[in-house]
C-alpha cells in the first residue's frame, strides 16, 4: 500500500470576526500558506477536498463552487466533505482515499468556517431529529453537558479536573502565533466562571472563531520530492455510532474506541501512552479532553482526572496534549480537525515554533463531530513505519 | 402513496436566523461605491481579465485581483430569462471580461435581444447592497467606453445583514404518526419491541439498529423514567425556544432502553445544580393542555419519589 505524507500546512490568522475577508478569501489565505510551505503552486495539484461545517453556519449552500475560483481550481476534481467538528479530519481521509485508489498523488484539502457570520447554537441544534428532542437542543452543549455530568459520577471527571484542561491548554495557546485567545486562566476562575450549561462553564468553552486551514497530502515517492521533512500518515479512520440505539450509557465514545483500535493497529501502537510523544485531540469543552484521555488508552477508565492532575499532558509531561492550545486558542470548527492534523505533523517534522515538543516522533491526532456520533483518530510520524 | 389514514401528515418547522455575511475588501469597495454612482472591477495583474463585481482573486488563472477600476455603466445585453420578480439578464460591461448577472428593467421585454446596448440605472437612497444598482436600461446610442483606473475609493462595506428563513414539512411517517398520535389523542407513549434483543425502542422505529431485525409489538410505556444525563441551561442563543435557566434532560422511560429529550421542572437552577436532579433521578411527566403532537405536549417533567 502507497504511503501518504503530510508535505505542506498552512493557517490562517484566526479572529473572532475577520471582517476583511470574505469564506472564500479566508479559505484561500490558508491555502497559499500551505502551498508556500510545500514550495509548490495549484499546478502541482491534482485534486481539492474542501471542508466545512453545516451550510447553515454561513448561508451559503455548496461553498465548494465559489472557492474553485479562490483557490485557483478551475477544472480540478474538487469535492466537499462536510462531518460537523469533525469535518477537517473527515475531509483529510477523503483525500488519502483518493491517493490510495490512484485517483491522484497530491491532494490540497482545506477546512474553513466563518462563524462570525451566522447562528451558532441554533445551527448546531438542528442536528437533533425534529421530532424528537429538537426544541430542546442547546447545540451540542446541553447535551455534553448532561454526560459530563453523569461522568462525573461514574468516572470521577470533576470540575477541577476539567479546569486543569482549560488552565493547560490556554496556557499552551501563548505560545502558539496562531492562537487568537491568549490569556492564561487559574483552576478558581475557570470554577467560578459564569455557567453556561452547567457543569460546563464560559471558561470550559473555546472560543467562536473565523479560520481556516489547509494541508497538502502526497504519495510517497512525490513527497520525499517535495519536502525534506514529510509527516507520515501512519493510520487514519472515522466511524459513526447507532445515535439512538438500546442501552447506551454514553459514558464512554463507541466510534472513538473503534477508530482508535484500527489505527493502532494500522501503526503498530500497543502502549499509546508510552509511544506517543505528543497528542493534539479536539475538546470542543474541556470535559471531552477528559473523555479522549480514556477512550484513546493513554489512561485507563476513571482515571483521566488523575492524568491530568499528575502533570503527565502538559508541555513538560510524558504524553503532552494539545501544545497548540487546542480549541481553546481558536475554534474555527469546521477548520479545527485539520488544524490538529497540521499541528501534528508540524510537531514531528520538528516545525511547531515555541510549543514544539522536543524530538517529537509519533504523534496522536483525535477529532469528532456531532456530539459523540462521528470519530476519528490518526496516527502521524516523522518516519514511514 | 397515500399516508396512513389514522396518523398526522406532517409537522410544520422553520429554520430561522439572521447572518453578518462579510464581503471582503474587493465586493466590499463595489458595494461602498454604489452609493456614487461608481461600478468597481477588479484586473488581474497576472493574466489581465477584468471582473466586475470586483473580487480579491481571479478565477481564470488563481491570481491576486489587486487592481482596482471603474467599470462603465454601460454595456451589451448577452443573455436573459423573464421570471415573476422581473427579468434576470446576463450584461457584458463594457472594458470587462465575465457578464454580470442582474435585473433588466423594461416595459416591453418583447424587444430585448441579444446584442442590444443597456446602461445602468441607480436607486434613489442607496443603502450598501447590490440593488443600489437597481438594474440595466436599453440605450442604443450608448458608445462603447473604457475601464478607467480607479482613484479616491470609499471604505469597503464590512458587513452586510441577512436572515434566512426556511420552512419545511417534516412527514411523520407510519411509526412516528402512531407515536405522536397517541401523544395528541389519548396521551399514550408507544414504543415498539425489537424481537431479537427484547429492547423496547423509543422512538419507534421500523429496524432496531443494534440487530438490524424489523421490531415487533408496539408497547406502551409509563409516564415516569429515571434521569440518564442532565445539565442545567444558562445560555440564551438565536432561536432558543424556552427562557432560561432550565435543565435539559436525557431520559429513560421505565421499560424502555432509549433516550427521550426533554426538560426538568419545578424546581431552581440552584436547587438542580445541588444535586435535586442527577442522574438516576426518577421523573414523571406533567402533561400541557396543549395538544399539538409532539414532545411539548409535555410541559416538563417532575421530579419523584423513587416508589411513587
Ligand atoms: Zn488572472
Ligand atoms: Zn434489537
């Protein structure tokens, strides 16, 4: 099987509100950030994996069509991949198909969402059946909220716990120029923070951000053409769950264990704790970080709030999670899984600036979408096997 | 097909929200110069196409647009189609490069052919969006003119307001009519039994998802279930439907193995959050008067005594 490298990353300046691009000139600013890292212009592409969160969030049905023009892809096959939070990584595995069935060699995938510009909970509620528990849907919040909650009890996922997440990872984002939420917080505040849906609180919650991010991914053969340092992609899936299936606790993520056992195996990890050298996971609220610890094996169940207390995921520990800040330094949603994806593979080819972890290796890659249905894990290297 | 006679059609629902949408700084300067009476283009520096609305990049060759022009208000009928809201044509500006797509104002649309000469005419109180140029005029004598360079541009238009609004026709179908038919009518929740697993769904459904078997019975279920997950709402967002605070609730009807959605009350945000209401919790629903065959025809439910 033909090995995939990541060859080129490239991320916009995330805002709150970038009122001086439109999506798709906020799509192309990451694009040609990626292009220019891999030294290659969109004559060296054969394909484009465009990737975004519901059209709801910026009105614009099928925004693949007016980003052929930004991004130079006129005549290219370009498609859309849309899976919520998960979209990024969702849109990545699309295009390494696509390498894998011989249907190209270099794919441009880039992941964007404009959230400044639309309803952001009441669009998120709509993933709720219309019948059934729509109109009392707070986006995914009530919702994560409600299981952090049941966590908490069966699991020992405390509040505290939850709010070393936040002190950690938006401590982290100081060090990342990409980050647009740069304020380090103390656990006390993050508790006595206002309540949103509690337990989770404003400063649990990353911010709405406006970004975009763009990954270039090449057979092997052609990246080692194009860059000295690719990231390889040493396993990658995404799987979904019986939503409203018997007998669900919800305790723990199904497709979560499920996309990790695969990958693992595809890459050879046995002991995920001890192998990785760094890990980037997608907490859209710090309780899910928590959550990730268990059901990706870096700790067994009910011990993620002793992780995360120990020390072991910061900067200086053994496992480091999310050394970009995570969600909490920006959130552009339907940019935020390939931005971990990026970030990962910036780490192992030794490219990650200030938050760098030094002589990164192996990396962890974990993003979702919906509220526990869809997950997805990847493995990524600075070596082929 | 027909629907099943005993059972409701369709549930109404729309999706309503208003949007910021932001132009950018090419369609945001051809929106600002509306208001003069200016129609602004853009020529791409590498293969010298000119655009029109102006736009950050050039779709021909991926270039950056960053050229700047005024287009002439005049320009050549390309195509056209008549709807009810008017006439929609295609424009060849003249000096551009790609038609503008817009409004054809005529008394006679008869006359209008191709190839025909038009000439833009303006709204009377310009407000920063695309009809300020209310649309293309015939003028047969118009000469053919120039894209000038453009100088002394306003400040581009940042943003521009928009609501979506959409409605939709949800079907009930067979198993979710005879659900909220029953809600409706005689306030029974009806579930359906999987044969294979014995777990009784809710909704009902015509597969069990975790067999993959069609179900079976349909089984009534209590009013009363046992809290699974909860989380007090203090957010108020676009589109809410109930006031905040109030606590959303996962709930497992006795008998049944699937979540039902809905709210906990009659009692305080803080009263939740200190443990009244957790999971494991026992609740029974307090029906509305309001029958309208869906989840609010249960006001909320209470909380219970575990053998009430
Ligand atoms: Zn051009
Ligand atoms: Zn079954």
């Amino acid at each position: 099987m033909t090995s995939i490298a990541i060859v080129g990353t490239g991320q916009t300046v995330h805002a709150r509100r970038r009122v001086d691009v439109s999506q798709a000139g906020l799509a192309r600013e990451a694009a040609i950030e990626a292009l220019n890292d891999a030294n290659l212009t969109m004559d060296d592409i054969d394909a484009v994996v465009v990737a975004s969160g519901p059209a709801m969030f910026g009105s614009v049905n099928q925004p693949e069509k007016w980003l052929v023009d930004a991004l130079g892809a006129r005549y290219k096959p370009v498609v859309r991949v849309t899976s919520g939070g998960g979209t990024g990584l969702a849109g990545a595995l699309q295009a390494i198909n696509q390498i894998k069935a011989g249907l190209a060699r270099r794919v441009l995938v880039v992941a964007y969402d404009k959230l400044s510009e639309g309803a952001l909970q009441a669009s998120i509620s709509t993933l709720y059946d219309p019948f059934w528990g729509r109109e009392f849907a707070v986006g995914i919040m009530g919702f994560s909220a409600a299981y952090w909650r049941a966590r908490m009890d069966r699991l020992g996922h405390t509040e505290e716990a939850a709010a070393m997440v936040a002190v950690k990872n938006r401590k982290n984002a100081m060090l990342n120029p990409k980050a647009h939420v740069k304020k380090e917080v103390t656990v006390e505040e993050v508790l006595a923070s206002k309540p949103l849906c509690w337990p989770i609180k404003v400063l649990d919650v990353p911010p709405i951000s406006d970004g975009a991010c763009a990954v270039i991914l090449a057979a092997e053969g052609d990246a080692e053409t194009i860059t000295n340092t690719p990231a390889w992609i040493r396993g990658m899936a995404y799987y979904a769950e019986a939503d409203n299936g018997p007998n669900r606790s919800m305790l723990q993520s199904e497709p979560l264990k499920t996309a990790a056992a695969r990958v693992y195996r595809n890459a050879g990890v046995t002991n995920p704790r001890r192998q990785f050298d760094v890990a980037e996971l997608q907490e859209p609220y710090t309780c899910f970080e928590l959550s990730y610890y268990e059901g990706l094996g870096l700790c067994a169940e009910g011990e993620a709030a002793e992780l995360i207390a120990s020390g072991a995921t910061q900067m200086t520990g053994d496992i480091p999670v999310n050394p970009s800040g995570g969600c909490m330094g920006a959130n552009p949603i339907g940019a935020t899984a390939l931005i971990r994806l990026a970030e990962a593979a910036m780490q192992v080819t030794g490219k990650a600036g200030a938050h760098q972890i030094k002589g990164a290796e192996l990396a962890l890659v974990q993003a979702g979408g919906g509220w526990a249905n869809l997950r997805g894990v990847a493995v990524v290297g600075s070596s082929k096997d | 097909m027909t629907t099943t006679p005993e059972t409701m059609d369709f549930k109404n629902f729309q999706i309503a929200m208003p949007y910021t949408l932001t132009a950018g700084h090419a369609v945001g300067s051809f929106l600002a110069e509306l208001a003069h009476q200016r129609i602004i283009g853009a020529r791409c520096a590498k293969c010298d196409t000119v655009r029109v609305p102006a736009q950050d990049f050039c779709g021909d060759c991926g270039g950056e647009s960053n050229e700047f022009v005024v287009v002439p208000p005049t320009g050549t009928l390309t195509a056209w189609t008549v709807t009810d809201q008017g006439i929609i044509g295609l424009i060849a500006l003249d000096g551009t490069s790609v038609p503008l797509l817009h409004q054809v104002i005529t008394a006679t649309p008869s006359d209008l052919q191709v190839g025909m000469r038009v000439k833009a005419t303006w709204a009377a109180e310009p407000v920063g969006a695309m009809m300020d140029l209310a649309g293309f005029v015939s003028a047969p004598d118009a000469p053919v003119a120039q894209v000038e360079p453009a100088v002394d541009l306003s400040s581009p238009i940042e943003q521009l307001d928009y609501r979506m609004e959409l409605d939709y026709e949800h079907a009930y179908g067979h198993f979710y009519g005879t659900l909220f038919d029953g809600i409706k009518n005689s306030r029974r929740i009806r579930g359906v039994r999987c044969p294979s697993c014995r777990n009784v769904l809710l909704p009902p459904r015509p597969m069990c998802e975790a067999c993959y078997v069609p179900t079976g019975d349909w089984i009534d279920l209590p009013d009363t279930g046992i809290v699974q997950a909860c989380s007090v709402v203090h957010i108020e967002f676009v589109g809410q439907r109930i006031p905040p605070p109030y606590v959303y609730a996962e709930i497992v009807l006795e008998g049944s193995s699937t979540r039902l959605i809905h709210t906990v009350g009659g009692l305080s945000a803080e009263e939740a959050r200190s443990g009244a209401v957790r999971p494991g919790t026992r609740v029974k629903a307090v029906w509305s008067d309001r029958r309208t065959g869906g989840l609010s025809d249960i006001d909320y439910f209470e909380v219970v005594a575990d053998h009430e």
